[in-house]
C-alpha cells in the first residue's frame, strides 16, 4: 500500500479533496534539481480544510477518478 504526504488545495466537491504531493527529480543531463507536482483526487473520509497537510494511501476504486483515501491530518 503505497503512502504519500501533501497539501489539501481544494475541496468543492463534497466526500472529495484534490491533493498536490511535491516531490524533488534530479534532471538527467543537467543535475539540476526540479520539483514536480501530481494532483490527486481523495476520498475524505476525515474533514479537512484547504492548506492542511495530509498523509494519503492507497485504496480500492471510490469513483471513476478517486482511488486515494486520508489517512490523518499532519
């Protein structure tokens, strides 16, 4: 089961909260340190509030999109 950690940036749908996880690449050629984002839709089964950080994982399909749950508020 795979867990990721990041920030609740928005939450108008409702059981539902989008999450940006920010994570560092080194560029192959230039060994340039880059930061990439991934939005992730996730069930909330825990109220939440956007600007929280969370702890994310991995669940069973909710929706056709939704295939992440909170697992606690950091």
């Amino acid at each position: 089961m795979k867990k990721l950690k990041g920030i609740v940036i928005s939450k108008k749908a409702e059981k539902t909260a989008v999450v940006e996880v920010k994570r560092t690449v080194v560029h192959k050629v230039y060994k340039k340190r880059l930061t990439t984002s991934k939005k992730y839709l996730v069930h909330e089964n825990k109220p939440v509030d956007v600007g929280q950080s969370v702890e994310i994982s991995e669940t069973r399909p909710v929706s056709k999109r939704k295939r992440w749950q909170i697992l606690k508020v950091i």
